[in-house]
C-alpha cells in the first residue's frame, strides 16, 4: 500500500465518524492492514459513534472496495469497553 492509497483511506473512512463529530488518525498500515486512532475530543455524542468492533467491520468492507489487499483494521477506541 502506498502513502496515497493510506490517505486516500483515511479520507474516505473518516466521513463514517465525522457526522458525530469524531474523528480518526492513521497511525501505522502495512501492504494488507491498517491502524488508527478513534478521536471524540469533538465528539458531543460519543456514545453515538459506533462501538469499536463494528467500526472496524465497516472500515474493513469501505476500505476493500478501493484497496482489495487490505486484510486487517485495528481501531484504538479511547472509550471504555
């Protein structure tokens, strides 16, 4: 995966939190995974923002239909499990 295709990602992916206010931050992706921060600091409804194993899912399949190599999401949710 290439620096643009990781942002190109990114891009994409942060409409599915942005509506609530949230935000997400790459930190690190490989040829087939990818790893970002979950950020609510803006966020007025955290609790609206989906938990952090269906963001992952939903991440996953959005992120396949541009970059079908992509294996693997890891999200870091600061909420509490």
């Amino acid at each position: 995966m290439t620096p643009e295709i990781a942002e190109q990602l990114k891009n994409t992916l942060t409409t599915l939190v942005e509506q609530d206010g949230g935000s997400i931050e790459l930190v690190q992706f490989t040829n087939d995974s990818m790893e970002f921060n979950l950020l609510l600091d803006s966020a007025e409804c955290a609790e609206c923002i989906m938990p952090k194993q269906f963001l992952e899912e939903v991440f996953l399949a959005q992120a396949q239909t541009i970059y079908d190599n992509l294996r693997s999401v890891l999200i870091n949710d600061p909420r509490k499990d």
